[in-house]
C-alpha cells in the first residue's frame, strides 16, 4: 500500500514513513527522532519530532516529505526481531 499521494510519487524521491522511536538524518546530518505521529482519523496528519538536543518541531506530512530524511536507526528494527525469536524460543 502507498500512502504517497501522486506528487510525491512522481518525483521518484527516496522517502521512509515517519515511525515513532526511529532516528534519520537530514541532509546536513542533524539527527532527528520522530516521537509522535498524530492522526486525524485514519490518516496520518503532523509528525512532532525531536533533535538530538531535545529542541522538538512539529510538521505536517507534505512537510515530512520534503524534510528529505534517511533512515538512521535500524538497529531498532534489529533488536525487535532478536526480542522476537527469542521469545518464540522460550515458548
């Protein structure tokens, strides 16, 4: 599924969905760490982000797409799956 809308899908821009708890880098190699997606309905509306020194923003989903942000912290994703199997082990 493809949340982009048309405009973002025709640039053939590299971009990540905003998840909570995971760090990305800008373009000048601030690091920032999304802390909350708020959603109106369904549909995701204002990401409030944090950066490395606690100073938070909060910008609208066009404006996260043009942040121009790449992912920072996969390691997240990694200890989630360590965490998983080591709990399936366990059962």
């Amino acid at each position: 599924m493809n949340l982009l809308g048309k405009q973002f899908q025709s640039k053939k821009m590299l971009v990540h969905q905003p998840i909570p708890g995971y760090w990305y880098t800008n373009i000048v190699g601030q690091l920032l760490q999304v802390r909350v997606v708020l959603h109106e309905g369904r549909r995701e509306k204002r990401i409030v982000l944090e950066n490395i020194n606690g100073r938070r923003q909060t910008v609208d989903l066009d404006g996260w797409y043009r942040l121009d942000l790449t992912l920072h912290s996969p390691g997240i994703e990694r200890r989630r799956r360590k965490s998983s199997e080591s709990t399936e082990r366990r059962s």
